[in-house]
C-alpha cells in the first residue's frame, strides 16, 4: 500500500465512454470517496448513455457536469464545494452547463447546496439515479430538480454498469446498498438508507459478463458485506420458500465458481458478522483472494461500546485468531480512528497495542471528525483537541509504517502468482506490475506478460509499499 493514510476525499477521472450520441451531449463526471461511489458513477454511466450522453475528460466541453460526493469526512465535502464554486464560475461563461452532485453529500446537504448556495442545478441521492433522465429535462426547462428520496428495495440489479477507466483487469460489483449497523460516528446510513441485498443470480451473471470482457478480478461491494443475505430474514427465517436461500459465504462461492482464472476480492467485513463459514469458503477455493479488510476503529472496548460497533476487544482478537487459524496466509487490513469522543490516554494505548499484536498488513487511519446527525454528535462531545488527534494519528501511523514493511518482508524469498495489471507508474516502459492474492502490489520486469494474464513470480526485494521479483517457470 502506497500510502498509509487513505485520501479523504479522491478525484475521479471524468472518462470516454461510447454512447449512441443521439442528444449530441457530453458528460463530464467525478468522483470522490468510497469504492461504492465508484461503482455508482458506472451506473449512472450506463443510464445517461441510454439517453445519449457520452463523457469527455474536458470539464470546458461538458454540457453536464455531476460529481458523485462523500460525506465520510468534512475534507472531503470541503473539496467538493471547492469543485462547484469553480463550476459555477465557468457557467458565467458557458450559462448552458449544468452542474449536479450525486450519493451521499447530495442526500445530506440537498437544501443547502440547492437553494441556499445555488450551487448546483440538479441533487441526485445513491437511491434515484433512475430519475436523472427526467431530472435534467426539468432543468432544461428552466426549472432546478432534486430527488434524494432513499428506497428499501433499489440494488440496480437489472443495469449493467458501465466500466469506466480502470486498466480493464480488476472491477467493482455491487452485492449490498445501505447499512443498519448504526455506528455512532459515521453517517451512511442516514445518506444511503437501510439495507438491502441485490439478487445473487444477478451478480453471478455480472461477474461472469466481466470475465467474458477480459476482466480478470472483482471485487464483491457492501457497507457490511458480511450481511448479505438472499431471501432471509434478519431473524434467520426463510421469506420465500419457492425461492433459494443465499448467505455470504454461498455468494462466494458461487462468484468463485464462474471461472478458475476470476479472481474474487470483497469489501467492506463487519467484525461482529463475520463468521467461520465465510474463511472456510475463502481457504478452499484458491482464487478466493486471501485477503481481508476487517475494520476494527479502536483496540478498547469501551470506545468500541460508545462507537456502537457491536463487538468487545475480546471478540475482535478472536477473529484474528480464526482467520489466522483457518487461512495462515491471509493478509489483514483495518481502519482506525484515533481522538474518538472521550478517548483517554490509557484507551488510546489499547489501541496501539492491537496494532502491535495484529501486525496490520495495510491500515487506513485518521482521527475523528464529528458528523452532522450521527449518535455521536447528538450524544457526546467532540472533546479532544486537535492537536491530541494529530498526534495520536501519528503515533498509528508509526506502528503501521512498521508493520506493512514487516509483513512484505515476510513475503520477501517466496513465490506468489501475480495477476498482471500493466505497466508500473513510476518506470512503465521498464517494469510491469500486478499484485498477489494477498493484495500486495508487486513490480517485475517487463516482459510478454499482457494485462490479465497470469505469472508466477520469485520475490527477491521490497520497500515499505512494494514488493519486487522475476517471473519464474
């Protein structure tokens, strides 16, 4: 992992896509945050080219500008309306744009960003991106258009999302929308609305249309992934009894069983939803990546309690265990927040000795940023000062920076099958790379190997982020 504080807020690419062109109107189209907005934006790709859009990459030629937003943290809101004051200066010179937001800022701020700041001509929620359509003609008509309402049935099952960008080997499906895990701290599930699970027949065939497209590796999308379930109730109770039943693990395995050569990844786990049948399913089948993101947020347990995560310390440690147990190759990742609302001292050292004990391979770390309508907002105080977070934050760091080059290390005289994404960034005409089934990135030699395509590959060297090797018979 390149960097060991995730970027709060990331640009998308706006990207060519071919459209039937009929309307003769080019959109230019961002995206910040989460793998999920991501995968959003080639939804509302696939829509918009039904109505005869295509993207350009110059926002000076867009007639429709849309930015797909996240509202995780302040930074990233504060780098989206950065984004539209500059829009709504180009539209002094371009007064036909229009200019939109789309996901989880549109849900939160439609009021403000719609009337109060005139930023924006159209407000989009994750939940109504069908509606877009006639969204934009009530604006062409002079009119502005917003539709933030949140759904208990929406999962886009039936649109064929269209890949934009990427390096055409990896891509995102969608399993889940939404969230009812209730997390003091985080505002998805007043944004995205409650959970619900997208058809497994749908997604089987999603992936097996990727692999037919050349894509190589998926990865399965949720708030909670862990919580999938097909035709069964929270209490466990079957609801159509004409009608399959389907858990995680089962979804797994069916995606896995489209194609030895697809490789499957998922994101994101819930420590207390994880369960043993769902390792048991990754270790028998070998292109189920040995992979796991299991964020933890802090090492103490009563954090953990006015976190509202729904597991102890304890529980935490023996999922570690489980995973290590039943697949000792699997490679861990984890979030954490540091300066959460009343963390003393002493907690904060928890926090850090589970850092030490787990020996993270890759982290996500920030400290905290309160959230408008969230538990914590309305029950605690935002009560650490900043300079406390930053330097708590900098102490994580320090133990992760430690523990990713540890864990390549270990990686360092052994041989792992890479899957080839392309050139390498920083010497493309000199070098390939690709990465293992543990997610580390790993750069070779260029040689014959096209994107997609399988090598097994001696590891002889690594820094802090990558590994280095030959390609071996």
């Amino acid at each position: 992992m390149e960097e060991k504080v995730i970027l709060e807020d990331r640009q998308g690419e706006a990207l060519i896509m071919e459209g039937n062109g009929a309307n003769g109107r080019k959109l230019y189209l961002e995206s910040y945050g989460c793998a999920m907005n991501f995968s959003d934006s080639e939804i509302v790709a696939s829509i918009l080219q039904k109505e005869g859009f295509t993207t350009t990459r110059n926002v000076e030629e867009a007639d429709l500008v849309m930015l797909n937003t996240c509202s995780i943290r302040e930074k990233a809101e504060a780098t989206v309306r950065k984004r539209l004051q500059l829009f709504k200066k180009q539209k002094l010179t371009n007064p036909g744009l229009i200019v939109g937001i789309l996901g989880c800022m549109a849900e939160r701020m439609k009021e403000t960003l719609l009337e109060e700041e005139k930023l924006v001509d159209i407000v989009v929620g994750p939940d109504a991106y069908r509606d877009l359509p006639s969204l934009i003609k009530q604006v062409d008509g002079g009119q502005k258009a917003v539709n933030v309402l949140l759904s208990r049935d929406e999962t886009y099952a039936d649109i064929s999302p269209i890949k934009l960008g990427g390096n055409g080997v990896t891509a995102f499906i969608s399993i889940t929308r939404g969230c009812d895990n209730m997390c003091s701290f985080c505002v998805v599930p007043f944004t995205r609305g409650r959970e619900r699970s997208r058809n497994p027949l749908s997604i089987v065939a999603e992936a097996r249309q990727l692999f037919d497209e050349g894509y190589r590796e998926v990865t399965l999308l949720g708030q909670n992934v862990d919580s999938y379930r097909w035709n069964i109730s929270k209490k466990g109770e079957i609801e159509d009894p004409n009608i399959p039943t389907t858990n995680f693990a089962q979804l797994l395995e069916m995606v896995a069983l489209v194609h030895p050569d697809l490789r499957v990844r998922f994101s994101t786990s819930h420590p207390k939803d994880m369960t043993d049948d769902v390792l048991h399913t990754m270790a028998k089948y070998e292109n189920i990546c040995k992979y796991i993101h299991l964020p933890v947020q802090s090492g103490n347990t009563e954090v953990l309690k006015k976190m509202n995560r729904g597991y102890t310390r304890e529980w935490y440690d023996e999922r570690m265990k489980a995973i290590k147990r039943i697949m000792p190759d699997c490679a861990i990742s984890t979030d954490v927040i540091t300066g959460f609302c009343g963390e003393t001292e002493e907690q904060h050292q928890d926090t850090l000795s589970l850092m030490r004990e787990v020996r993270y391979d890759y982290a996500y770390m920030f400290f905290y940023s309160e959230r408008p309508k969230t538990l914590a907002e309305r029950k605690f105080e935002d009560d650490i000062p900043l300079e406390v977070k930053k330097r708590r934050l900098a102490e994580v760091i320090e133990i992760q920076n430690a523990n990713s080059l540890y864990r390549l290390e270990q990686q360092v005289g052994k041989e792992y099958k890479i899957l080839i994404e392309g050139p390498s960034r920083k010497y493309p005409e000199e070098q390939l790379c690709g990465r293992n089934s543990q997610n580390a990135m790993v750069v070779i030699p260029k040689g014959p190997y096209p994107k997609g395509s399988y090598v097994n590959v001696y590891i002889e060297s690594c820094t802090g982020a990558t590994l280095f090797g030959k390609v071996i018979d």
